[in-house]
C-alpha cells in the first residue's frame, strides 16, 4: 500500500485515509467579476495535466480531514513530498529522474521555502 | 408519561444500536459498550487552555494522542479538532458552555456506537480491517486516531496493550460489529 505523508499528523500513513483534491495552486481571482471569460476558462477548467512532477491537493479526510499540498511524479506514482496547505510552492525537484538520481531524502524530509510563491 | 403510553398500547422504547450483542473468541471479546457523552470539539490554540481548564483535562495537541482523567477522554483528531468521551455521565458541552474563548462544542453522544475489543488477538483483529501499523511500538497505549476499518470510518483509541475502544457512527455499527467479529475469529491464533 502507498504511504503519504500528512504534514499534519507527521507520519507516514496509508492511502486509503486519504483523497485526490485536484491540482494545486490554482489561484482564484480576488475580482472573478472582472475576469475575461478567456481568464475564467483557463482557471476554471484547464490544468496542467503533466508527465512527471506533478503539484496537486490532497486531504487527509479519514485522518486529520486537512487539506494539504503534495509534490507526486505522475509516472511512478511516487510522492516526492507533501507541505502544509498554505505554504509556498516549493521547487525542489528538478527533473529527478533524468539529470542526477533522485535524493530518497528529498521525501522524507518536507522543506518549506519562503519567498516563491 | 410511561403509563399514559402503556395505556394506549404504544410503548416507546429506547432500542440502543447493538444492544445485547456480543463476540467472544478465543482469543478476543467484542462488547458494547455503554453510552457515553460525547463532543465534538474544535477550537484554534489560543483557546485550548482555557478549554482544557473548563473540561478538567489537557487537551492533547500532538498528533495521535489522548488524555484521559475521571472518566473523560479527549483525543486529538485533527490540528484544531477533538473527541471528548465522558463516560462518567457529566457533560463536556455543558462544561464548555461558558467558555468565552472561540471555539466550537457540538453533542454527538448518541451519533456514536463505541466497542470494546479486548485479548489477545485484538491488535491482529483490528489490523484485519485498519491500515495502520497498530502495532505496540507505533500505536502504543493512549494513542488515538481517526482512520479506516473496511470500508468505513472509525476513531480508535488503544486503551491497554491488548485493548481497544472502536468509535463508530451508529448507523455503520452493525457492519463495524460483523467485521469485526469476523475478524475475531481468524485471529483466534
Ligand atoms: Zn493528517
């Protein structure tokens, strides 16, 4: 079975506890009035949908019910790390798989970094 | 009132969910246990000590813990959220009434069904059903946590090495009760 890392509870815990909420850092617009249908459409419907790294909402709904933030490579299903709702978008991972083999660390060990947002 | 009822041939009676209903392997019991109060408490940390104090207990803010004292528990749920057992019939949300500190109380004594499964074989009775390492060294006495057990929800305490309380939603308590029984019976080992 998966193991995700709730930021919350600090552990390890299995999946079944938890729920795919979408991508994440989708920003809503303080003035969605304003907003060009173009705009709306790209925030509203459109998502990145990559092959690799992927940044996307979880919750730990059978858990702690948190919602959090996860970094998971959509090829190996593997979490790369997860971070508390809220917290700045990490850019930790680069390409792990092609250029120097991934930090098995770089998991374990969530890492927040002010400033990017 | 009772006898006006009796008199006209409907008698209202209270049926509790599982009533009477009991598993006794060999190496795990499943009981019910009696009804209890219960609260659902949320409130941000500014408000946990003032809470603590009008329910006579440390409100617990590490994941995966409780406290325990005379009769009340209060396991730790989520970052701002509680279970508040009182199972010595006093009522935690009449205690957290006059709390002025922000925070949330809501009743939910009869929304749960809570069982006893004791022995043995109860740590490999719940692990039938419970994805969580319940295993002594990680889910030691006192641990608390909402989790899964099938295919539906529950909060389980361990009580003792070889015991523990399943809170379920009375609704979901005949499924908890029949898995569990079960699974009482394979880990009769
Ligand atoms: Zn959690």
């Amino acid at each position: 079975m998966l193991l995700i890392r709730c930021p919350y509870c600090e552990e390890e815990l299995p999946e079944l506890e938890f729920r795919n909420a979408g991508e994440a850092h989708v920003v809503r617009s303080s003035h969605l009035a304003d907003v060009s249908d173009q705009d709306f459409e790209e925030f509203f419907f459109i998502r990145t949908n990559p092959k690799g790294i992927i940044y996307e909402r979880w919750r730990h709904i059978h858990g702690c019910a948190r919602f959090f933030n996860a970094v998971r490579d959509t090829v190996s299903d593997k979490f790369l790390m997860t971070y508390k709702a809220g917290e700045p978008k990490p850019l930790l991972v680069s390409e792990p798989a092609k250029t120097a083999p991934a930090k098995p660390k770089a998991a374990a060990k969530p890492r927040s970094r002010k400033g990017d947002a | 009132m009772a006898k006006a009822s009796t008199k006209s041939g409907a008698v209202a009676e209270r049926r509790p969910a599982l009533a009477g209903r009991e598993i006794a392997a060999a190496a795990v019991r499943v009981a019910v246990l009696p009804p209890a109060e219960r609260i659902s408490l949320r409130a941000p940390a500014g408000s946990v000590s003032a809470l603590s104090k009008a329910l006579g207990l440390t409100l617990p803010t590490k994941p995966k813990t409780s406290a325990s004292k005379g009769g009340r528990t209060a396991l730790w749920l989520g970052p701002d959220e509680w279970l508040v057992i009182d199972e010595a019939g006093k009522s935690p949300v009449a205690d957290c009434a006059p709390v002025k500190a922000l925070h949330s109380a809501v009743d939910i004594s009869h929304r749960n069904v809570a069982l006893a499964v004791t022995g043995s074989g109860a740590e490999a009775t719940l692990s039938a059903g419970c994805p969580q390492d319940l295993s002594l060294a990680v889910f030691p006495v006192g641990a608390a946590t909402r989790t899964i057990l099938g295919k539906v929800e529950i909060v389980l305490l361990r009580t003792a090495p070889d015991a523990f309380r399943v809170e379920c939603w009375r609704s979901f308590s005949d499924y908890v009760f029949e898995f569990l029984g079960e699974a009482a019976h394979d880990a009769a080992a």
